[in-house]
C-alpha cells in the first residue's frame, strides 16, 4: 500500500482512534521520551505521529515539535491537539525538512523492516549526535494482551504475511543491526510498557476496527461481520468490575547519529549476539557483521535464527518466515520457556 493510500486504513476512524485506541499508549510515549531524556529546547520531530499524543506528551516536557504522518485526518486531529507544531500529511521516506533540522527523532511502531528508506531519512535530519528511537512489536503471542490482536489475522494470507515482514525487527539482534547499518550507535534494545484497555466489548471492538492492521481484515470479512467477532471475542475475557485489559511485549531501540561516518558504515564498535553493543577500542574482542550469526551463537530449532545463519547470509529485507508465527510470536522459541 503507499503512502497516500494509508489514510484509507487509519484515517477513515480517526476520532475513534484518537479518543479510544490511542490514549492506552501513553505509556509507551512517556517511557521513551524519559529514555531519550526529552527536554527543553529538544527539536524533536515524530515520524508516523498519527492522532499527535506522543507530540502533546514531548511538548508537554518543553521540546519543540514537528511531525509527519500519511492520514490527512489524523493529522487534522494532531494539529488539534498542537496548536503551532508543524505537523504535515506526507512521506516519511521523503521527510520535507531540511538536513539537521531535529536533535530528536521518535518514530512509535511507524518504521519497520519493510521501510529502512524511512531510518535513512531520520538519519539525514537529525544534527550529528541527534537521538532516534523506534518501537517494535516484540514477541506478542507470549503476551498476556495476544488474544486483543488476533482480529489483525482475520485478514487474508496475503495481507497477514506483509504485517509478518513488518514485525521483523523485534526478533533478537536485528532491529540493533537495522540501525547500526544506516548510521547509527545503538544500545541494547529495552521492553517497553504497552497495554491495550477498554471498559467494554463493544468498545474494544470499535477501537481496535480503527486501526490500519483492522482495516486489512475488514477489507475481507466486512465491517460488521469484524466488530461483532471482536465483540463476541471480548465478551469471553471480561472481569467483573474491571476494563478489557491486556499487555503485548513491545521493544525499544535507541540509536544516536554518528558524528563521523555515514550511512552503510558499520565502525568498530558493532552490534553483538543478541544487541549487545560490543567492541571499541579497549575491547579487542570482534562479532560478525550484524547480519550474520554464526551458528555457535544460534539456538537449535529456533525459526528466527534459521534465516541468519544461511549459506549466503540473507539480508534483513529478504526474511521470510512463517507469517503467522511472526505476526503474533516474533521472539525465538528458545525465550519462550
């Protein structure tokens, strides 16, 4: 799908996003911007910004904001919330801002492996020594939360393995060598707090069936026949005199833009077995480059690690793995004791 088309899947329930969906990731939001140590004066630019919470939430803490987002409508509700930011309906793989225009970039489950143009543009406008971070679903199917995401498999077999290709990056040591690629120093990734919370079914349902992964399945099974499925999912978790609650494994990764050094170049200090950052001068110690494993470092059996340790190597963009293990439990078996 392009990016002018994306407004189709999230734009078309923009107010039901905004007000019913969005609010439970302010966890996610605040989590980051405490790790990136949002501040005064930060120019932060967020990519993907949706509805515009997380831009409320980093002014909110002083930084001056911009953001970017495909969905003409929920720009229309970011720019609500942020009177004076210079939100825009565009590209994020063709950014209109100028190089080194940000000291922040924040991009919350926007980027993913199947758009490294749009790092290589987070890249180009921040300042050297500028901060990037992005989120990623990490292993959900072990989640206590999984059961709220299975409505997105209700689209066809087609659709289901794109959002595999997507979710890639949450696998062990990728989404550090993803960004170690393109320019960046990076840090071991870290769990983020995500949770999903209605009060109801129905409004489960008609929150969940305003996200773009929904829309996909409901392209296929119909609005209606989608919101009364998730409904009658939901009526089977519900808990006396509590919300529809459930938590999904999501990761963080941080990277900061080299002061020297470009796009492409991995510099002695590289990413090791699973996102250690390792090496640099005093550590004489070498790992492979981040696209390969070798199969010492690997795990029997594991499915993540089958592609890594192909004979030749297999790049991050040609992963393909089983797209219904990956869309709901991305992580390797061998984490899932």
């Amino acid at each position: 799908m392009s990016w002018e088309l994306v407004d189709e899947g999230w734009g078309r329930a923009a107010s039901d996003f905004a007000a019913l969906t969005e609010p439970g990731n302010c966890r996610e939001y605040v989590a980051v911007h405490h790790r990136l140590g949002v501040d005064t004066d930060d120019r932060l630019l967020d990519m993907a910004c949706g509805s515009g919470l997380a831009i409320e939430l980093a002014r909110a803490r002083g930084a001056d904001c911009a953001g970017i987002d495909a969905s003409g409508r929920l720009v229309s509700i970011a720019s609500d919330r942020n009177p004076g930011a210079d939100i825009r309906v565009g590209d994020m793989q063709a950014l209109p801002w100028g190089d080194a225009s940000f000291d922040v970039v924040t991009s919350f489950r926007g980027i993913w492996g199947t758009t490294p143009a749009a790092v290589d543009e987070a890249h180009r406008v921040l300042a050297p020594g500028g901060r990037l971070a992005i989120t990623v679903w990490g292993d959900v199917g072990k989640s206590p939360g999984a059961w709220m995401m299975a409505p997105f498999l209700w689209a066809t077999e087609d659709k289901v393995r794109h959002q595999a290709d997507m979710v890639q990056l949450g696998r062990p040591g990728i989404g550090e060598a993803f960004l170690a690629e393109r320019g960046f120093d990076t840090a071991p990734r870290f769990e983020v707090p995500f949770v999903f919370e209605f009060p109801d079914p129905a409004t489960y349902a008609r929150g969940m069936a305003a996200t773009g992964p929904a829309y996909e399945a409901i392209q296929d099974i119909g609005e209606d026949e989608f919101i009364d499925r998730a409904t009658r999912l939901a009526q089977e978790k519900v808990r006396a005199g509590l919300p529809q609650r459930g938590s999904n494994q999501l990761w963080g990764y941080l990277g900061t833009k080299r002061r020297s050094g470009g796009v492409g170049e991995v510099p002695d200090e590289v990413i090791g077995e699973v996102g250690r950052v390792v090496g640099g001068p005093e550590q004489e110690t070498r790992f492979p480059p981040p696209q390969q494993v070798a199969a010492e470092q690997v795990h029997p059996g594991c499915v993540d690690h089958a592609a890594v340790v192909a004979d030749p190597p297999v790049t991050v963009e040609d992963r393909q793995i089983d797209p219904r293990m990956v869309a709901l439990e991305p992580g390797c078996p061998h984490d899932r004791a």
